[in-house]
C-alpha cells in the first residue's frame, strides 16, 4: 500500500507525505496508531504475495488469502484517504503529489518493466506510464484519487457518489487498462471513506468492546471464507475487473459492490480495533510503507522466477508458515530507514529544479506571478 502513500500527508509516507509544521516551528509528532496500522497492513500484503503460489494446493491457506485480501488494501487506502483531507491542489501540495507519487510510478513502472522482461521472459514487454505495471497501480489510483480530494470535500453526499461510480463501473467491461482505471474506480469508495472520518471515529474504533467483538467476527469471516472457496472467485476483492468478467449477469456487479464494500469495512473495522496505539519496536517502520510496498515486488517477482513454490516443502503446512514469516521478515527490512535513505533519492525527490519558488505568507502563490 507517505501527505502525499500503501501515507500520506504527515510524514506517514505509505502514500507519500510531509509532516505539518505546528506555528511554533517544531514537526508535528506523528501517531503510533497510523503508524502502526500502516506498518501491520503491509505486511499483510507482503504476506498475501507469498501465498498466491500455494492457492491451488491449499484450501486453508487460500480461506486466509480470501480474508486478507478483503481489507488489507481496504485499510491501507481508508488511511491514505484520512491523511489526504487536506489536499487542496496548492501549488505546494501539487508538488508534494509530483515528487511523492507520480516521479515515484514512473520509476518504478520502468523498473518493474525491465524487471520483469527477465523474471516473467518477456525480453520485448514495453514500457508503457498508461498502463501500470504490478504494484505501481496504487501510485496511479492514488494520484487521481487526490486530485479529485477538492471534489470529494465539496459535494454533499461524497460516500454515496463514490459507491454509485464503484457500482456502476463493474457495469462497464470496455473500461480498458488506462491506469487501471478499474480497479482505481472500484476502490474509491475506500479512499472517499477516508476522507470523511475523523479522529474520533478511530477512537470508537479502539473501544475494548469493538476489540472483543472483533474476535469473533473475524472467526466467522475465516470459517465462511473456508466453505465459500469453491463456491466464489475470490478475485472479486481484486476490484480489477468487471462483472461479466466472472461469467454473471451485469447487475451481479453493484450487488457485489455493496456486498464486498460492506464486508470490507467489517474486517478493516477488526483489524484497527487490534492495532496498537501506544509506540512499538515496528511503529518508526510506519513511515516507510511505501518503500516495502514497492521494492518488495522485485523479491516475489525473482522468487517466482525461481519457481520456490515448486519445491515439495513449500507445499507443507510448515513450508507456507516459513514463506509467511520470510515474507514477513523481508517486507520489514524494506521499510527500515537505511533502505530509506537509499532510495529517498527516487521515493521522496526534492525536486527544487523543477518548481517555482512559493511563499507560505501567500498561501502557496508563485512568487513569479505575484504582483
């Protein structure tokens, strides 16, 4: 999944963010609780990775994937959303959004092109920005999710628009590959959701009774993701494609829309009421999601390459519990401020070059075009 990030606008940078400067000069500190949060939904999505060889061979570990994949992402971009509420497309957050989000898909689009011409062999596959590659298409979901924040926050009803669109893009199978436009409209129900809570939401959220009933329900969701394995495509919590696409009518798609939206928020709902809010040894990790989320892909990427699924082991209960914490261990040593500092140069460009200087005692005005 940094106010810009799987954060966003404080330094939480999963989604790409500064941190705000409080009047009396010093960085705001930043919250363990989203830190957190951010820091435990990547690894669920590093983990979730790990599983996809080892679907076809397990229907247990295919229940757990069905699960995590109903509100990981879900999480991640309800946060990225929350941390958004204060874009306002200043010239000062357009430049956060420039060096935070989109320098970082071009990046990444062209690595992963590369990339993958050797780990899938596909030496001619090009190089195409429209037309996002693996991991990279959050960058671009989450660019257009941004831009559009103004509107969100003006009109009346942003929640029900959001699932209205949502509903009717499962509608719309021509909807082509242009940044994964399918997939960024399915979701934006999630980010619109984001955009409209508050921090006291997140506080009735960590409640001791929403955590003991969180116990419970999350049972259930594992138990009936177990029977519904062959009974449902779990690539409906894909959100990437529409619904003819799975061989059911048309009006399957708004149902399924509401249907997952719902079952989503449940489960992300359980999954924030278990999250610390006290500082832990991986809340500093927080801030670094989005370095996991990317360069994690180049390690599944070379791992399927070797085909590692294709040993016997790997197929034991022992061997996915292995794969899982190796997943783990990786995706944590990603988000760690050395790798940081490596690769701060393409993930969080400054970019002074490229920018007209602004003045804060102007709101953000180009100080060439003020008179």
């Amino acid at each position: 999944m940094s106010d810009t990030a799987p954060p966003v606008e404080s330094a939480r940078r999963t989604t790409a963010i500064a941190v705000p400067v409080p009047p009396h000069g010093r960085p705001k500190q930043r919250d363990a609780f989203f830190d957190n949060a951010k820091y435990l939904a990547i690894v669920l999505v590093a983990m979730g990775h790990a599983w996809e060889p080892l679907r076809s061979d397990s229907r247990a570990v295919t229940a757990l994937y069905t699960v995590v994949y109903a509100f990981h992402m879900p999480a991640f971009i309800i946060v990225s959303g929350y941390f958004s509420r204060s874009f306002d497309a200043s010239p000062a957050k357009i430049k956060r959004l420039i060096t935070g989000v989109v320098v970082p898909y071009v990046v990444f689009e062209t690595a992963y092109t590369f990339f993958t011409r050797w780990s899938d062999g596909v030496p001619d596959r090009a190089i195409s920005l429209l037309d996002p590659l693996y991991l990279t298409w959050f960058l671009a979901a989450l660019f257009i999710w941004r831009l559009t924040t103004p509107i969100w926050r003006s009109v009346r009803w942003p929640l029900p628009i959001a699932l209205t669109i949502a509903a009717l893009t499962t509608l719309s199978p021509s909807i082509g590959n242009d940044l994964d436009l399918q997939r960024t409209l399915q979701f934006l129900p999630y980010f619109v959701l984001g955009l409209c809570l508050r921090p006291e939401h997140f506080s009735l959220v960590r409640q001791w009774r929403v955590r003991l009933a969180a116990v419970p329900v999350f049972a259930a969701s594992v138990v009936f993701s177990y029977w519904a394995v062959p009974r449902m495509d779990y690539a409906w919590f894909f959100h990437r494609s529409a619904a003819e696409d799975f061989g059911v009518p048309s009006w399957y798609g708004p149902l399924m829309t509401l249907a997952l939206f719902g079952c989503s928020l449940v489960l992300v709902v359980c999954f924030l009421s278990w999250v610390p809010g006290r500082r832990m040894w991986f809340t500093t990790l927080g801030a670094g999601t989005l370095y996991g989320y990317l360069l994690h892909g180049f390690v599944v990427q070379a791992g399927n390459h070797w085909d590692w699924a294709g040993h016997a082991w790997a197929r034991t209960p022992f061997g996915a519990i292995t794969v899982t914490l190796v997943a783990g261990v990786v995706v944590t040593a990603l988000c760690t401020a050395p790798v940081r500092r490596i690769f701060r140069c393409v993930m969080e460009p400054r970019m002074e070059w490229a920018f007209r200087r602004t003045s804060p005692a102007t709101g953000g005005v180009p100080a060439q075009v003020r008179r």
